[in-house]
C-alpha cells in the first residue's frame, strides 16, 4: 500500500505539507480510463500531440484530487488538489514502477523478440496458472508507459510475474530493464518489426538482449546464427532450445500433420513427444519457448504435454458485430481479469454510450485479489460504466455477486448461472434487444458459443474495419499538426462505409474537434448513438432544418438564399448566436459564396444575433496533384482574403480551414486553424504520408461451390467467359448488389485464395462472382477468399477499373456484415 507521502519520497520529492491518509493505488495515464477518483494518481505524459497538462481541470471535475505534472499550474483553480511537480513525468512512472518491482523477491519472467512476444506471454500463463498465482502485462502492454503500468499490478499474493518489454529505437530496453528487473529471460526471435529504427538486425538484438543483463537465465530459440552467437557471448546462464545437440532441449523432428504438429525432442537424455495443436511454424515455435521456460521451472513432460493440447490461438482483438433484435455484440472472451475487464468497458462505453449495456461474463479464474474483495472490484467497474443488467455465470459468480449486489442496494438487473451450457439452456432471444453486449469470458467457459447466439446471422460476405488502424492513422495525421491546430474528421457518406456511429463513437474518444457529415439524418444518427462532438453538415436542405437545431448541428452555409431561410428558422425557434459555417468558392465550382460577394456577406453576418460563424473553409479541388499545386496554393489565398474581410466585420474569432488529407501532409502551410481528415484516416494515401498509414478495411468472403469444367466451357451470364484449359471454378459469395463492381469481370479483377492471385471469370452477377483457382492447390468450400486487404490494396482494386478508392468503399453494400474489432 502507498501512500501519496510515501510516492513523493520514492521520487525524491518534499512531502512535508502532503496528507498523510491518502492511499493511492491506480497510476493513471489516459484520462479517459478515472475510474476511482479517490485513490488515482494522475501523469500528465506529453507527447507528440496530445499534453496531459491540459486534462486536468476535466480530472478534477470528475473527483480526481492527485497529479503528477511538469508544467506550472495554476493552483488557485484546484484549491483541493495534490501537485508533485518533476522534471519528466514519464520518467516519474517509470521510477515508481522500479521501486514497486524492487520490492518482490519472486521469479519475473521477462520476455522480448521481434513477434510473439504477447503471444508466448499468454500461452506460458496457461501453462502455469494452475500451479501459480501470476501477474502479467494486459492485452500487449510492452512500451515505455505499459511496462509501469503492467508492473505496478504486482501484489503480495502473486508467487509469478511474466511482463513483456518492446522497443523501436536503441536505448529504449535500458528504462525497461530497470521496470522489469527480470529474473528469467526469453528471447522469442529477431525478424523484421521496427527494423526502420535501427541499423542493423545485429544492433537491434543487442538492445533487446539488454534486457536480460541481471537475469539468472535466459531462455532462446538458437536454431539462428545470428542469435546463437550473440546468445554465446551473455555472461548469464542460458538453456537454449532448437536443432543443435548441445540444447537443453533438442528438437529431433517435426511432423506436421492437418490439424496438429508433433514435435519429438531430447531433454535431460530421454526422448518425448509433443503434440501441439497448431501446424503454423511461428505458433509451433511460440509454444516451444514457453514449453522450454516450463521445464526449466521444472514441470514435468507429462505433465506439460497435456497442458499444451488445450491452448488456444491468443486472439487479442475486441470483436464487435451486429448482433440480434438490433443489438451490437463485443466479443472477448480473449480472457478475464480485472485489467482485461477494464479495458473491455472502455471500449464498450466509447461505442454504446447511450445505449442499455449488458455484460455476459465468467468467473475470474486468476487475480491478485480473492473471493468476496475480487467481485467487489467487478461490480465497482460494473457500476462506474453504467451497466444495466449482469449475466454471471460459474461458481464463483453466483456465491459472491448476489450477495455483494444485495448488500450495496445496487440498480444492476443480474442472474447467474454455474455453468456455460445452463445458460444456454435458458436462453430466449427475444430477451436481448436494442442492447449493447460485451461477452467477457475465461477460456474454459467457451463463450464463443454465446456469442455464436448473439450475433446477426447474415451472408458470409464480411467488411472488417480495424478501428486501431484508424485511431494511428487518426493519430499519424495529428502529429504532422502544430499543436493549435484542430482536426476536423469526415464521417459522410457512413463514414467512407465503413460505419458514421461507430466510426464516430471512436473519434470522440480519441478527441477529434470536429465531425463532418454531407446530410443531416447522417448527424441525427451520430447524435442519437451518443456521440457530443461538434458536427458539421456539409449539404443543409431547407426541409432538415428543425433536425439540424434540434440535435444541435452544424449546418454549411454557401449561399444568400440559404443563409437567409436558416436565419429565418433560427429567429422562429427563438434561437440565438446558433453555430453555422460559412463554405467560400476558391476552384472548385460546387458550393459556395463568391468571394466577390464578401463585403455583401459581411454585412449580413455583422451584428447578426441569430447566427454565430463556426468557420470559414473552403474545398480543395487538385491537392494531390503535383501539377496543380499553383493552382492549390492560389485556392488558399483566395479563402484567406475573403477570411480577413469577413473577420474585419465581426466582433469575435472563426476558425479557417481548407486542408484536406492530401494537404495536410504535402502543404504543411495551409494547416490554418483547422483541417479536414476524410480518406486518410482509412490508411488511403499517397506519397510519403502512405508508408505511415495501416490500411483499415478488409473486405472477404468465402467459397460457396468449387466446380470442374472443360477447356471452351463458358461461364456465367451471356457466355463471355470461357475456360482456356479444364479448369477449377469457384463461386464466391459476393457480386455487384454488394458492391463488387460488374467491371471487374472477365478477367479485369481478381481475389485472394490462399494468399494467391484468382482472377475473376465471366461476368459478375448480383449476389455471386467466378474466379479460377485451377492453379492453387488444396481449396475447399467455405475457404475464406480475399476481395481487398492483406495483399490486394484497395487501391489497386480501384485502379484496375479506373476509379477511385472513395467509389469501392462507399459502394459496399449496407447488407454486408461489418465487424469492427480493436486490440
């Protein structure tokens, strides 16, 4: 237990005139995430774009009294709070997390490599849980803040800690070494990943061997030269795994069969068998090192041999899909303990705010905490996000929530259940509707088979949106900003298809200024999902108005006619100082007031008392376009004189604001006070801004039916394809009433099998297409089939029809299932 005068202490800090009964036990770094303001020690981190510092006043109105801040703070508007100022406040977390560590006399296993990292982490807690009472990192917790974060979770009763350390540029492991005091090491391998902040793979092994430099052991993988040597050359005792005989364990072959591997390997002179339930070489050699790190604890072969048959792939996204009667489903039954737990309501609160929440969820079958004080901690986070209704299910649920419910006079509706199947024998589908459900589930509870109740069932035709993809591109564009300058994000169009409310939801959390829609039912629909964020609707119609003041919109004004009847629905609704835009026409020749008419305009705008300019913007019409950049530079003078003509007439400050996602990263001088982010937040771009970007949709399928047909045999409507050999033809689940486009038949097109080219064959049909998979071998029906991602680029997809990324996403049809997922 710490105190606030004992943390000051640990960080070499006066703590004179601090309170004595203070006890903090949560380091919070995201503001987002106060969960118990009373005993919550805040770190205003700055980074890039976002300062800490300027979070504190919401902390504070939220209850939150504890910060530890570098900047100078005007204390008198904080008049109960708690300031320890230091010179780095990343530095501060890092130190405090060390004198934590420094206080356990327990094995830590620390583990590092290029990929596996979380993986092995995960799998090695399976293998050991059962014998040890063991704290690890949340989810993939491995920076310079999750390492402190993860490791101030270590408490008196855990017997084992497993932490993961990740590094992209040289002397990042020292900070981390230091955190993680490791005990044992393991290195998983050394490959490609943040090989852009290093010079060498030879350099890059060097600092993430760093964190083995106080270690009692180090566990690897030596089947690499590279690694064997640098390995042989650590001063620490090593047990090493792979081909050579001189391993501690030595693999002796490996026989892959369908659905399984059976690795046969020599420890302590006798030969096992093992047999792994997975057949990809990087899963094999993932459950290899941790097998090497359980037997260098000491577990038996025979004993671990059957741990291993019941690991699972480590699956670290939040999954969340349509589900019945107009419910949405968060699927994570990835594991359950009290950091996962919070996590998961995180992002069940940032896509259903206003939405009734139910959460599905299992016993914790390892914690820290025990019994009555670990479902205590449940029910606060339970309570703390609002959650309507508590399905519980397992023994421990139903002998300690009733009681803890009973006892707080809690509002939450709860059953329970001792078992997975006696929830289900119960289940009726008509009790879940306009609902947002988060399963969170233990492994051994198979709640995958709840959410198999849940989810909508609909064709087998998927979008996947990866909303991490989005949040770092969102994040890569705002750190080419200056630190004034707002973002305004567009969400028209369903957000590119990819989803407005729940594209939007995100955004929120991720403190986006603004929102731009093209229609008003777009921002009533954004409204009514919960989302507060200013928005802005591009194309007003007359007949939207009452909407757009009724859920407090933002409308673009582009004409006198239009502004004067908006005006005229303000004066009537008895509305004054009402937030409009103001669109000026530099090139485009769309929308827009003449800049010739600005001292017009200006006097209407002038003392007006019934509208209040927002911002004065204007569109790009060739940003992209190196041959037009005069003409784009001139569009920017154009907005920036009839911006100061109308600033001259009014009394008080509008944003301007004309960059979009091509601009913002070609012409860093037209930033103005605002920019608008539209295709690039989906990994869409060009030039240098495309190698910073992760392309966030996926669009896939599967195989309805596989057929043998003759050379000179036609396929699909009006014959045009035609067999140039006996061939094997696949129909896929997907055609133009999806969104896949009818030119990319014949041929034009093509699909992923398997990682491999299939090209389209004849023409596409409404619901199905064609391709050719003669030359992939070992297809099946039902096999997955690739429309764009993971190897096809969406960008050449658009291209090989001579179109535009824009047209292929918003082109998706509303019938295809969306599922959007976060790790």
């Amino acid at each position: 237990m710490y105190t606030l005068k004992h943390i000051a202490a640990l960080l070499h800090l006066s703590n004179e005139k601090l309170p004595d009964d203070v006890v903090i036990k949560t380091l919070l770094t995201d503001s987002r995430k106060l969960l118990h303001p009373a005993s919550s020690l805040f770190f205003a981190l700055s980074g890039p774009r976002r300062n800490g510092h300027l979070f504190i006043a919401e902390l504070y109105k939220s209850g939150l009294r504890h910060f530890v801040v570098s900047e100078e703070i005007d204390e008198q508007l904080f008049p109960d709070a708690v300031f320890l100022k230091v010179k780095d406040v990343l530095a501060a977390l890092q130190q405090l997390a060390a004198a934590h560590r420094s206080q356990f006399h327990i094995d830590i296993i620390g583990i590092t490599g290029s990929n596996g990292k979380t993986t092995v982490k995960e799998w090695l807690y399976e293998l050991l849980r059962p014998d040890e009472n063991i704290a690890r990192s949340p989810k993939s917790y491995n920076s310079q803040i999750g390492v402190p974060l993860s490791v101030w979770e270590l408490e008196p009763a855990h017997s084992l800690a497993i932490f993961e350390a990740g590094i992209s540029l040289p002397g990042e492991m020292q900070w981390l070494e230091a955190i993680i005091q490791p005990t044992i090491g393991i290195l998983t391998n050394i490959g490609a990943a943040h090989a852009e902040g290093f010079n060498s793979d030879r350099e890059k092994l060097q600092e993430k061997l760093s964190l083995f430099r106080r270690s009692e052991v180090l566990i690897a993988h030596v089947d690499d030269p590279l690694i064997k040597e640098a390995v042989g050359q650590l001063p620490i005792k090593t047990f090493l795994w792979g081909h050579d005989e001189a391993c501690a364990l030595q693999i002796v072959s490996t026989e892959r069969q369908s659905d399984f591997t059976m690795v046969n390997f020599v420890y302590q002179n006798k030969r096992h068998s093992l047999k792994i339930p997975f057949i990809d070489q990087g899963s094999v050699e993932n459950v290899m090192s941790c097998c090497a790190a359980a037997l260098y604890r000491k577990m038996e072969v025979a004993t671990l041999a059957h741990r291993v048959l019941s690991l699972q792939p480590v699956d670290m996204r939040l999954v969340f899909k349509k589900g019945i009667n107009n419910c949405i489903v968060i699927n994570d039954s990835y594991n359950a303990d009290t950091d996962s737990l919070s996590i998961a309501l995180h992002f069940l609160q940032q896509q259903a705010r206003n939405t009734k929440k139910t959460v599905i969820i299992s016993d914790f079958l390892q914690s820290g905490d025990a019994g009555e004080k670990l479902y205590q901690n449940i029910l606060d986070q339970l309570q703390k996000h609002k959650i309507s209704q508590l399905i519980g299910i397992g023994p421990q649920m139903s002998a300690f929530m009733p009681g803890l419910l009973q006892s707080g006079h809690s509002p939450v509706k709860a059953s329970f259940y001792l078992t997975t199947s006696a929830f289900m024998e119960h289940f009726h589908s008509f009790d879940f509707k306009d609902e947002a459900i988060l399963i969170k589930g233990a492994r051994p509870f198979r709640f995958e088979n709840i959410a198999a109740l849940l989810e909508q069932k609909v064709h087998q035709t998927v979008l996947e949106i990866n909303l991490n993809a989005i949040a770092a591109n969102f994040k890569s564009f705002q750190q080419m900003l200056q630190p004034a300058t707002r973002i305004m994000v567009m969400v028209k169009a369903f957000a590119y298809g990819s989803g407005g409310t729940e594209v939007a939801s995100l955004l929120q959390y991720h403190k986006a200024d603004y929102l731009g829609v093209a229609y008003a039912d777009e921002g009533v629909e954004i409204r009514k999902a919960g989302v507060s964020t200013p928005i802005m609707v591009l194309n007003p119609e007359a007949s939207a108005f009452e909407a757009i003041t009724e859920f407090l919109l933002e409308p673009d004004l582009f004409s006198f006619e239009q502004l004067q009847a908006f005006e005229d629905h303000v004066r009537k609704a008895g509305l004054k100082d009402y937030p409009v835009h103001i669109e000026i026409e530099t090139g485009m020749n769309r929308l827009g007031f003449d800049p010739a008419d600005m001292e017009l305009l200006a006097q209407k705008l002038k003392n007006n008392t019934w509208l209040r300019v927002q911002s004065v913007f204007s569109h790009l019409a060739a940003s992209e376009d190196e041959v037009e950049d005069a003409f784009t530079l001139n569009q920017h003078q154009m907005l920036v004189k009839a911006a100061d003509q109308l600033a001259a007439a009014l009394d008080y400050h509008f944003l301007r604001h004309i960059a979009n996602s091509s601009a913002i990263a070609r012409f860093p001088a037209l930033q103005m006070d605002m920019v608008r982010l539209g295709i690039g937040l989906y990994g869409i771009g060009s030039g240098d801004i495309a190698g910073r970007l992760q392309p966030a949709l996926r669009l896939k399928s599967t195989i309805a039916q596989l057929k043998q047909v003759k050379k000179g045999a036609t396929v699909s409507y009006n014959r045009r394809g035609v067999a140039q050999r006996d061939s094997l033809i696949a129909t896929v689940r997907i055609g133009y009433a999806d969104g896949y486009s009818r030119r990319l038949g014949n041929g034009i097109g093509y699909m992923l099998v398997k990682g491999q080219k299939a090209p389209v064959i004849g023409t596409v049909c409404m619901d199905m297409v064609m391709i050719d998979v003669t030359a992939i071998e070992d297809v099946h029906t039902g096999d997955e089939v690739v429309v764009f991602g993971d190897g096809l680029p969406l960008t050449e997809l658009a291209k090989s029809i001579d179109t535009i990324p824009y047209e292929v996403m918003t082109g998706i049809s509303q019938r295809v299932k969306r599922v959007y997922w976060s790790e």
